[in-house]
C-alpha cells in the first residue's frame, strides 16, 4: 500500500509541475533529408564472410540548436560474399543524434536502432553506428564504424560515407 500512496503522490506532483511541450517549427534552417552512399570493409566475424560492402544511406534530421541534431536513419548496405558464401546485406533502422562542433566542420554522431538481416536465415539484431566527420551546409563526408549484433555472429563494417543535404520546404 506503501508503493501505491507513494506511485500516486509522486504522479500528481509529476503532473502539476509539468510544462506545456514547445511547438516544434520545421525549416530550411532546422531540418532536412539527407541521401547518400557508403562503402567499407568487413571486420571481425563478417570478415571471413564478405570482404566489402557499398550501401546506401538516408536520414531525416531536425536541429535543437546549431549544435546538436536527432533523427531517423535507414538504407541497405550489401556485403559481398567470398569463397562461396552468398551475398548478404542490413537493412538498419535507426534514431540517430549528432553534435556539430561548427556550423561548418567536425561533427560526431551515433545511430542506434535494429538492423535486418537480409539472404541469412537470421532476422537481424542490435544495431549500432558510430561515425565522425565533416559538414558544411549541403554535404556530410564521414567514417564509420558499422555494428550489427546477432545471436550467432556479429557484422561489423570500417568505412567512409557521403549525403548530400536536402532541405525541407
């Protein structure tokens, strides 16, 4: 009863002192897609599978500040199969955030989110993607660290990326 009186207490005290959510205004300031490709080098496990992979990469971004972004990140990177292995690629979906040093410049970033599996007989796993780089208004040019974490094996990808911004109207 003690949690109960305390779950409730603490609920209406969350509730009274919350703040109404700020409108969130899309501009050409503040947000954009960003399209582009990617191309790497199998790692760890996935080295004895793939030897590279060259993909595709897409996000819808919004700024807080011109300092720090979020969005959604998805695309299809391929590997290509060596010694007989058939080819196999990942499909991520992904938030992702990034902090922008300057308005033109170094930036680093993450993508988090889940990562299909396609041609495996594995539906996919854990998904993680850091990367670092530079931007200025309408490109992104990046190294990555790919991650995708399955029960049986891990597929990890070094490589650089490109995307081009395109502003939202």
């Amino acid at each position: 009863m003690k949690k109960v009186v305390l779950f409730l207490t603490t609920l209406c005290f969350g509730i009274s002192y919350a703040q109404e959510i700020p409108e969130v205004d899309i501009t050409t300031r503040n947000s954009w897609f960003k399209a582009g490709l990617t191309t790497g080098v199998s790692l760890g496990d996935s080295k004895d599978l793939a030897s590279f992979n060259v993909g595709v990469d897409v996000r819808g971004q919004y700024l807080f500040d011109p300092h720090f972004g979020i969005g959604i990140a998805s695309g299809y990177n391929h590997f290509f199969g060596k010694d007989g292995i058939e080819d196999f690629g990942v499909i991520p979906l992904a938030g992702f955030a990034r902090y922008y040093f300057q308005n033109e410049g170094v930036f680093v970033g993450a993508d988090f989110g889940y990562g299909f599996l396609t041609n495996v007989d594995d539906t996919g796993g854990l998904y993680f993607n850091p990367q670092i780089g530079y931007h200025n208004k309408k490109w992104n040019i990046y190294g990555y660290y790919q991650n995708t974490f399955t029960d049986g094996i891990a597929i990890r990808s070094l490589g650089v990326g490109v995307t081009y911004n395109i502003m939202f109207k």
